[in-house]
C-alpha cells in the first residue's frame, strides 16, 4: 500500500485542504513553495499515463477549487504530475503538484 493510500484511510495523518467522495487535497510534507499541495484521487491509480478523459477531467475541476480554497486562483500556480523514473515520481499513486504563494522560478528543472 502507497503512503497516500494511507492518507486515504486515515491510517498517517495530513494537513487536509479539500475533500469530495473522489478526491483528495492535502500539504505536501516538504514544500518546495510557500504553498504546495497535493491533489489525488481516491481511487488507485499509478500515474498520470493510467488515468482516463473523465478522471482527469474531473481532477482538473477539483485543483481548480483547491486553489480557489487558498486563495492562489488570481495570483496564480503552477501543477505538476511527474510520471515515473525519469519524472522523478517517488510514490506510484497518481498526484498533481499545486505550487503557488510566490513567483515561480522556471530554472534548474533537472
Ligand atoms: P513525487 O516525487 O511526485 O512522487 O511526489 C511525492 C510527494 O509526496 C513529495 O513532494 C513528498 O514530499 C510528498 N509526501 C511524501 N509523504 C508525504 C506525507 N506523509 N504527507 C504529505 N506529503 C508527502
């Protein structure tokens, strides 16, 4: 079982955004913003490459709302899903990234 599909169960705890019956927002545990959140579904699914139309679609609708819950929607913020090796993806649930609270830089991505 996943560390995120803990956070699902209640078994580890998270600071909680945002909650709906399939999604879930919480803050990632080291922040690589002033804000930085995480967006996952409750379903288990691995990476962004498993995901189908409507789950995505509806992901997109809920980060919209996250962001909107912390007041970054006019400011700004960026979403980021790494995708396996290469992407740099550590834990095989799916997950999009919300960074904002600051300008972003777009440097040094390696
Ligand atoms: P990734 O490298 O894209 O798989 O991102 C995984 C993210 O999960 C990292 O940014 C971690 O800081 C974050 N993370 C790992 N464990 C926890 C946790 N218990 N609570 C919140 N965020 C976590």
């Amino acid at each position: 079982m996943t560390i995120f599909e803990k956070i699902i169960k209640g078994e580890i705890p998270c600071k909680k955004v945002l909650e709906n019956d399939e999604f879930l927002a919480f803050y990632d545990i080291n922040p690589k913003a002033p804000i930085h959140i995480l967006a996952i579904p409750k379903t288990n699914v691995k990476d962004f490459n498993e995901a189908n139309a409507t789950l995505l679609g509806k992901i997109s609708d809920f980060i919209k709302e996250v962001a909107k819950e912390v007041g970054i929607n006019k400011s700004g913020y960026r979403i980021i899903s790494n995708i396996g090796k290469d992407g740099g993806q550590e834990v095989p649930h799916l997950h999009f990234h919300i960074l904002g609270g600051a300008k972003l830089k777009w440097e040094n991505l390696e």
